[in-house]
C-alpha cells in the first residue's frame, strides 16, 4: 500500500536524535499516515520518531491523543468499507492460460459479510450458547452452604479416629 504524505511534505522524515518530535509537521505526516494505514509503527517510522515516543506523546497531550483516536476511527471506517466492497461489490481475480491472463471472475467474501454483520446485528447474526444444568433426577440443583473450615476440621476427624483404631 503506498502511503499518501500530506500536502507538502516530500518525503518521511529521518529517523535520528532529534531535538524534539513534537513538531506541528511531525504530528502532520504521523496522523496522515496513522488515518491512511491504522498501522502505529508505519506512522512513526514515516515521521521519523519511534513508537514508544509516540505513545509518550500520547499520554501527554490530550489533543494529540484525541487527533490519534479521531485517526484510528478514520481508518477503521475506511477498513469496514473495503471489507462492506469484498462483500459485496467482490474483486476482480485473473483467470490465465499459459501464463496469459485470458479473463477475470468476480470472488465475493462471503467471511467479509459474515464479520461486518455480527458487528452491527450481533443480537441477530452472533452465536449464543445457552447452558442448562440438571440436579438429580432432572430436578433443580440442590445448594447447601458449607463452612470449608468444618470440612477440614471433619477430615481430620476421620483421619486421626482411622489411626487410633488401627
């Protein structure tokens, strides 16, 4: 996938010891690439920082972290259109002959669909597991409260009784 930079902007920065990172053109190339990719490390490497810093810079600036948030949602979207395109809309595969490409066929994702429905009808399209348990019988389960010290104080009981008679 070839990155798109923000108008301006000829090439990713070099990636060395900088000064500082937070630079208005630094934040610029990283959330274009983080809203094009949703790929954190593709975003740093392009802006010339690492991901650690990046997070720093997160944690720091709450608006750098709502323009990071706002750009995961911006790819997200653009992630659930092309899997919505797969889905229905299908891709294009090559049919070739003699290593000739002689035609191309539409391949829908039928797993594309399944996944973009369960996202937005899971009371509809996710699996439920339903589990019953039975008591005795069939009937209802019998609970009973119990003290684990009593249990313990019981087995001991039994034990040192089993030494004295034997």
């Amino acid at each position: 996938m070839s990155v798109s930079l923000p108008p301006g902007v000829e090439k990713p920065l070099k990636i060395g010891r900088p000064r500082t990172i937070r630079t208005d053109r630094a934040r610029e190339i990283f959330m274009s690439v983080l809203r094009q990719t949703c790929n954190v490390s593709e975003a740093c490497r392009t802006a010339g920082f690492g991901r650690s810093a990046a997070y720093e810079w997160r944690h720091s600036d709450p608006v750098f972290n709502a323009e990071w948030l706002d750009a995961e949602d911006e790819a997200a979207d653009y992630l659930e259109r092309e899997a919505w395109r797969r889905g229905v809309e299908g891709i294009d595969k090559p049919i070739s002959h003699k290593g000739v490409i002689t035609a191309s066929y539409k391949e829908y994702s039928d797993r594309m669909l399944e996944i973009l429905l369960k996202a937005h009808r899971p009371e509809k399209f996710v699996e439920k597991i339903v589990s019953e348990i039975q008591g005795r019988g069939g009937g209802p389960v019998q609970t009973q409260e119990v003290n684990p010290r009593d249990i313990i104080t019981g087995k001991l009981a039994g034990i040192a009784a089993k030494r004295i008679a034997g």
